[in-house]
C-alpha cells in the first residue's frame, strides 16, 4: 500500500518539486518504506531464536505512575499504543498500553 501511495507521489513530485505537502508526503512515505525494510530483516533475523527459546524479548514492563491520564496520552497520543486494558487493583488503577497483542 504504501509503496503503491509512492509511486503516486513521486509522480506528483515531478510535476510540482516545490510543493512542501508533496515532499513531505514523498519524505514520509520513504522513511516508512525504509523503516518497514529494516523491521522484517530485523522479525526475519530473529525468528529462529525466539521460536526455539534462545532469545528473549521484552514483552511487558511495568511502570507505576503518578498521573495516569498523562502517562496513557503519553503512550497513545505521543508513541501510537493502545490501550490493552483498564482496571482498579487493590485500589490501584492498572492500566495496559500496548503496541499489539500480547
């Protein structure tokens, strides 16, 4: 998809360079192309050794906080989680933020 959207707007960067939405959009869709690239090496590098247990991968990590409003906007708003889940533990609201299923 996003390498379809590229093409697209390469063409409409030869037609219009100085257009800042059109480079912005070229420049943004590049580095994401580029970011996915190194992801699936990294997924395909690291596969076999996390299948047969011999390397481990940080799956959850807890962080106590003093605001949690501010602290899930953070997470949501400022990194792209979403919220697992909610609730009140011992009088204590446990919150799970996430990139994906656990």
């Amino acid at each position: 998809e996003k390498q379809a959207r590229l093409a697209v707007v390469s063409k409409l960067y030869l037609e219009t360079p100085d257009d800042p939405y059109v480079f912005g959009e070229k420049a943004q869709l590049e580095y994401d192309i580029e970011a996915l690239k190194r992801n699936t090496e990294f997924v395909t590098s690291t596969r076999r050794q996390v299948r047969d247990g011999s390397d481990h991968f940080l799956q959850r990590l807890t962080v106590p906080v003093t605001d949690m409003a501010a602290a899930v906007r953070f997470w949501k708003d400022g990194c792209g989680a979403i919220m697992q889940s909610t609730r009140v533990v011992d009088g204590a609201n446990v919150t799970v933020i996430g990139f994906g299923p656990e």
